[in-house]
C-alpha cells in the first residue's frame, strides 16, 4: 500500500491505491484548506467546496512521486488556469496564481488518486513577488 508523507505536518498515511488524496489527509487528520499563506485556514476548513473542484482551497505541491498520481483532469486544468470559478462568474485568481511557477506539481486533493507513494506540501506557498510571477 502506498504512503503519503504530509511534509508541514511531519504525518504519514499508509493508504489503498487509488484513493483520493483529500480523503487520505483528513483521515490522517492533515488540513488541506490552508488559505493563503495560512490566513483563512480555520475559514476554509469550513467553507470548502467539499471535493467537487469548485473552491481551489485544497491544493497541494506534490514533492515526491508526481508519477504516482493520477493524471490532471478537465475540471483541475481549468480551475488551475481560469481566473473565474467554473460554475458561478466570481472572480477567483487565488489557485491561477498560485500555479504560476508551478505547473509540474501543483494538484487539487480533491481530484487527485494515489497511485503510489508520494510526499506532499500542503497550503503551498503563494508568492506574488518570485522571479517565475512576472515572466
């Protein structure tokens, strides 16, 4: 069974492959609603689109083993790159941003399958003023 190493967290989770990464954190007792840079954690903890893709709350860097993880589907590609939420027009630039300079290992938990063992960074940083923002 693959394990899932939560870095901030110091927390392992041995898990079933093919199970969903938020899942797998909330089990193993990971927040994945960080905010942005950790303001609004306890906020999203609460108010998150609960694993429908919606919010973008719940993404992750996936450190090690990017190849264990599913493949990045339709609605993750678009929330990762289009700065108005797909269902409802509010504006959202939050996970567009985030994924700048990101782009290999920047996933949602939500939409993600554990293939095999990985190490995970949750509530990754965002930072608007780093050399990949503005080239």
């Amino acid at each position: 069974m693959p394990i899932v190493k939560f870095v901030k967290e110091k927390k392992e989770a041995e898990v079933p492959v093919g199970s969903n990464l938020r899942q797998a954190a909330i089990a193993a007792g990971v927040n994945v609603y960080q905010g942005v840079n950790g303001i609004g954690a306890g906020v999203n903890k609460v108010l998150n689109c609960h694993g429908l893709s919606q919010c973008g709350t719940c993404r992750v860097l996936i450190t090690k083993g990017i190849e264990n993880a599913s493949p990045m589907r339709m609605m993750e590609k678009v929330k990762f790159t289009v700065p108005v939420g797909p269902l409802l027009p509010i504006p959202d630039p939050i996970a567009c941003l985030a994924y700048v300079g990101n782009e290999e290992t920047m996933r949602l938990a939500c939409q993600t399958k554990v293939l095999g063992d990985m190490e995970v960074e949750t509530g990754p940083e965002f930072n608007l003023f780093g050399e990949t923002f503005f080239s």
